[in-house]
C-alpha cells in the first residue's frame, strides 16, 4: 500500500503535518516535494512524467480540500485520474470550502473540526496503527479531588479548590446544585451513572473553559419556569462522554449550545424525554454529537439555526412528539451514519436557507415526512434510506417554497404516500434514486421546476 497525497501547495505546512502523522502510523505516502529529485523538479515535462508514475504506483489517495485545492487545476487533475483508474479516493477537509461534485458522495474525513480524532479514523480506514508514544513516562498525577461521604460535599467546592487540569472523582448520591466550569478540570463520574445525579431547578451544569471533560454523570432540570438546560455551553472545548441529560423545562433545550465559540463534543450521551427541545445548535455555534441517543421530546429533537454547523454522527434521534431534526435560518451541519424513527413529524427539517449535508442515514417508521423542505432552502441528501412513512397523505421527501436541495443515491421505498412531491415553486434535483414501491413515485405541480433524472420508478 502507497497513499498519493494531492494538495495545493499553498497549504504545505498543513500537509507536512498530515504526513508525518501517516508516516508515523506505518502508513507509506508519496508525495511531489519529497518523492520527485530536485533536479526533475526543476523540468516541467519531468516534473508531470513523476506525477503520473506516483499516481500509477500509488494504491489509494488522499486530496487535502481547502479554497486552495479546489481552485487548482493539477489537484483536480490528479483525483480525477484516481477516480478514472477506478482506485480509492479519500477527501479530507482542511478549511471549508466547496467539495466538487465527484467527490462529495464520497466518505470524507473533518480534519478541519477534530483534527486527533478523524485522523485516528483515517488512520483505522487505512489500515495503519498509531504509534505508541516515545515519550517517558509522565510523571505521576496528582491525587483527584473527591465528591461523596467524607469528602466535599458539593462538586462545585471541589472544583473552586481544582488546580487547572486537576481531577474531580464523584461518588454516587444526589447533588442539588449548578456547577459553573471556568477552569480546565476533569469531572468523573464513580459509579453507576444513574446513580450520580446533579439536579438544579436553572442551569445545572454552565461551561465557558477549556478543556473540560466530564463523565459519567446525569444532569437534570427540574425548574419549569424562566430559561434553563441541563447544559449550557456559550464557549470552549467540552467533552462530555457516557452522561444522561434531561429536562423538565418548556421553554429551553435540555442541551443548548450558543454561540461562535462553543465547540463542544458529546459521545455516547443519553439526552431524553424534555419538556422542550432536546438539543439547540444556535448562534453560530459548532460541535459534535456521537453515537449518542436522543429521544422523547416534546419539541424537535435536534434544532439547528443561525449559522450553526455541527456534525452529528452515528447518533439514534428517535420517538420525539415532534421533528427529528430541524436546520432553519442560514444553518449548515453534517448529519452522517443517523438513525432517524418514530418521530411524530418530519425526520428532518430543512428551512430558511438552511443548506446541511445528510450521508447514509436512515429515516424510517414515522407518520410524519422523511424529509421536508422549504423557503429556499437546500442541502445535499446522499445514500440514504427513506422508508415506511405511513401516511398516505404526505410524501416521504416534501420540496416546497423555492427550496433547492440535491438527493442523489437514495432508496426511497414502502412509502404509504409518494416518493417525492414538488411544489409551490420547488427547485432542486433527484438523481439516481430508487422511487418504487411508495404510493406513487413522485407528484410535481405545475410551478415545480425540480429535475428527475437517472432514478428508478
């Protein structure tokens, strides 16, 4: 195995970085500064002789997106002759920027949000090992904090008394209190997390450090009136791993995550049964959601809007009272490996200009639409199943008010009603989808200029 590294030049440093993490995981590479001589370098028709021998000797390729690659001719040229000899291509996102069309079905790997954790699944899906570290031994960590019978009484005294990056271990009972996070500190729970219960009739739990890490624990809202959450991040690195989360208030998520400098990542986290939303991505707002469960709200599941682009992966969004998820006002965000069902209305929600990218998840077993858009919104829908939306009179995918989205290699099948309904100035293009076995495959009124091409009915 070889990997061919395509990359605009003017993002170097980015790249050498990329490489010495591959090399270092036993993963060969080539590229042009290293594996072409100095002297052919120098020679444009050589120069493009061993470009072309790396591209026919190399096994796989990864292409560094950014504004700069995209806009480069000798990138574009380089994967499509990858995609041409029919040899994996693997996009990895450096900035943001637009992905070209051949590539955007394609498994992509978010350098640019996470940059540890998706290279250690580029490094996986390559096969390679990560290195054990060379480094000695750290010296050994000072003894944590503890939160239970004859210790502090309360986590919020043990964190005012945490050194920066110090631990915090919390035995099982209940805590009746708000926890405000200024400070890097880890917060773990001991026990069963049913059993360690942090409940507040505000906010209970308030981040604007980091890094802060907390686990284990469950955060509950008990207060019904005014505005607050379980969680409430405004700024800094959270990461909240193996918790329950949930509310009793109307008026606010259960998880509300505000503002450009909220980047939190939440893994493997229960979020369950509030009163109103279950998790608000808002004002610009970034982060990531993993494998976790969210269920049983009374509001949408997932609200995302005001520019927020979170990336929500393998998550169940699942038996809600109303969407799964909603992407409104000018909001991004990936959705990808999801598992939407049960939801009493619309799986997910695209509206106001909203433009989110949806990859190989699931939307099934709801009265509601699979999909719906509306008032100019667009996105990208892509390999996705789309079934058993049981009401003959909504459509499983619903394209309204000027919206543009894009579905491309969907299986939108065993639908009670149609497969696709445009209208009401509807826009967009469903390409290469399966449309069979649905009340009817698709229904286009009159002032609909959606494009149908290559789907099977």
């Amino acid at each position: 195995m070889k990997v061919f590294i395509s990359y605009s030049v003017k993002d170097s440093d980015f790249v050498n970085r990329l490489n010495a993490d591959l090399n270092a995981a036993s993963l060969p590479t080539w590229r042009d500064k290293i594996d072409i001589p100095a002297h052919t370098q120098a020679n444009t028709a050589g120069w493009r002789r061993a470009i072309q021998d790396g591209l026919d000797e190399c096994t796989h390729m990864i292409v560094v997106l950014s504004e700069n690659a995209v806009n480069s001719d000798e990138v574009a040229a380089e994967w499509n002759d990858f995609l041409r000899q029919r040899k994996p291509v693997i996009p990895v996102i450096y900035q943001p920027c637009r992905v070209p069309y051949r590539l955007s079905s394609l498994q992509m790997y978010f350098l640019d949000r996470d940059y540890a954790g998706e290279l250690d699944r580029l490094i996986g899906a390559l096969g390679g090992q990560r290195p054990a570290p060379a480094e000695p031994e750290p010296p050994a960590e000072p003894e944590p904090l503890v939160v239970g019978p004859g210790h502090f009484s309360t986590i919020s005294e043990a964190v005012r008394r945490a050194p920066a990056g110090g631990r915090i271990v919390v035995k099982p009972g209940l805590y009746e209190e708000q926890i405000v996070l200024d400070r890097p500190v880890a917060i773990l729970g001991d026990g069963p997390v049913e059993q360690i219960v942090v409940a507040h009739d505000g906010d209970v739990m308030v981040t604007a450090a980091e890094p802060v890490v907390v686990r284990g624990l469950t955060l509950r809202c008990t207060g019904t009136a005014g505005i607050a959450s379980a969680l409430w991040v405004s700024e800094g690195r959270l990461i909240m791993e193996d918790c329950h989360l949930a509310s009793a208030n109307s008026e606010a998520a259960t998880v509300r995550l505000q503002g450009g400098g909220a980047r939190p990542v939440l893994r493997r986290c229960w979020i369950y049964e509030g009163r109103g939303n279950g998790v608000i991505f808002g004002e610009d707002a970034r982060g990531t959601l993993e494998d976790c469960d969210i269920y049983g709200h009374k509001r949408s599941q997932v609200f995302v809007s005001r520019g927020a682009d979170p990336m929500i992966a393998r998550c169940r969004i699942h038996d809600g009272r109303s969407n799964g998820i909603v992407f409104f006002e000018e909001a991004r965000g990936t959705l990808e490996s999801c598992e939407l069902y049960g939801n009493k209305r619309s799986q997910v929600f695209v509206g106001k200009g909203a433009e989110p990218t949806v990859q190989g998840c699931t939307l099934r077993d709801s009265p509601g639409n699979g999909l719906f858009f509306q008032d100019e919104a667009g996105g990208t829908i892509v390999d996705c199943f789309i079934q058993r939306h049981t009401t003959y009179s909504l459509p499983a995918v619903e394209i309204n008010r000027g919206a543009d989205p894009t579905l491309r290699g969907c299986a939108i099948i065993y639908n009670a009603g149609d497969a696709v309904w445009a209208k009401s100035g509807a826009r967009g293009t469903v390409e290469d989808c399966d449309l069979r076995f649905n009340g009817s495959a698709k229904d286009c009124e009159h002032d609909a200029l959606t494009v149908f091409r290559g789907n099977r009915e």
